[in-house]
C-alpha cells in the first residue's frame, strides 16, 4: 500500500529536549516537505527536498532541521524545542512532474501531534 | 508571490443540502489549483484539482470546483452533502512555471448535521 508513514503519532516533551520525528514514504517520490497545522493558520511549510542532498527552507524554518541522505526519508529535527512548537506536523510527498517541478498532488501522512512544555 | 483565501472559517448545513466553499486566490502569472480534504485525525488528501482545459472539475465523493479566471476563484460545491462529509477543505495554489511552493488557504470546516 502506498503511504507516507510518520511516527512519533503523538509526543509530549520538554523544553530543550532535542527531537526528531521520521517520515518515510515507499512511493519513490523525489519530492518531501514538512508542514505544520496550527488553528487559524493553515498549514505553513518547513522544509522541503527536491532530492537526496537537497533540501531548502519552506514559509517558518526557524528552529527546525531536516536532512535527505536516502530517497524514502526525511526526519524533521527540533535541537532544541520551544512551546511556540507545540503543533501537529504533517510530512508529504509526490513525484516529480514536467519541468522537475513537484505537480501539486502531495500525498501526506497521518501527522504528528508534538506537545512541548 | 502567491496566496490564497477561504473566506468561511466554518460553514454547517444540514444532510441533503447543497453546499458551496469559497477560494479564491491572488497572483501575478498562471497557476494550478487544488482541493484538498482532512477527515477528523487524518492526513490530508487530494479531492480534485485545476491543471488546464475544462474550467469545471469532478473529484472525489461528488464534489466538484469551478475555476473562474476573472473573478480569480475556485470555489467547491457539492449539490447533496452526507453526514460523513464532515471534514476541513483548504484550496491550495501554486504557479505553473518553475518551481512553486504549493500555497495552502487556511481552511474552512464543514459542520454536517442531520
């Protein structure tokens, strides 16, 4: 089945305890982004990769890491969370389209509700 | 750059009537569009999109959008909607030249109720 799988599902953390939350899809799909969920917002993009070893900033960066060493993951890293990180985390991906530019249809994962105190 | 506008944070209606969700979106070039869906605790998934040709849309579970280039909208309609509707929809954009982030509305939360 094809899906993108986060996991923690849920956390509860500290302050300044560092943290990462996997994603991993076994579609073959070049592209991967983060997003976060937050009421009265939408979802804001993190980070996003085009391909293994490249990754740029999304809309709020700040505070957060990623890395692309392999095709299938992409973990999104918080070296030292805050509560203003307190969110539901969502991680997408989609193939490719004409251009090498990412065609629209993401398919996303279950999300990953972090809660830090 | 692009954005985009869902003006009802929140629309109810009751089982069996039709239901429209308003998006519209502002940019300088062309773009494509999209309606996505999120059931209570899930991810989100694609429920149809606008790439090109014909301006009215079918997508999943009988709802459909209408792109409408003048008045800069693509809103969601649904003639007969079911309690299992229930869900958020945000309108997504993004440019069609080069790369584009796809830019999401912040939502609108259907509230069916029998």
């Amino acid at each position: 089945e094809a899906q993108v799988t986060q996991n923690p599902r849920y956390l509860i953390t500290v302050t300044g305890k560092k943290l990462t939350v996997t994603c991993s899809q076994n579609m073959n799909h070049e592209y991967m982004s983060w997003y976060r969920q937050d009421p009265g917002l939408g979802l804001r993009q993190i980070y996003y990769s085009m391909n293994v070893e490249v990754t740029d900033k999304g809309d709020v960066p700040e505070g957060y890491k990623v890395s692309r060493k392999e095709k299938r993951n992409f973990p999104l890293i918080l070296e030292s969370p805050s509560p203003n990180q307190t969110s539901l985390y969502f991680c997408a991906s989609s193939s490719l389209g004409g251009d090498f530019t990412p065609p629209g249809e993401l398919f996303f994962g279950e999300g990953s509700r972090l809660t830090v105190l | 750059a692009q954005s985009v506008t869902q003006l009802d944070s929140q629309v109810p209606v009751f089982e069996e009537a039709p239901v429209e969700l308003r998006c519209n979106y502002s940019s300088s070039v062309s773009v494509y569009l999209f309606w996505y869906v999120q059931y209570p605790n899930q991810g989100l998934q694609l429920l149809l999109k606008y790439l090109s040709g014909s301006t009215l849309v079918k997508g999943i579970n009988g709802f459909e959008a209408e792109f409408n280039k003048s008045q800069t909208s693509f809103h969601l309609r649904k003639p007969s909607v079911h309690i299992s509707d229930t869900a958020e929809y945000f309108c997504a954009v993004r440019t069609r030249s080069g790369y584009s982030t796809l830019t999401f509305g912040k939502g609108t939360m259907l509230l069916v109720s029998p």
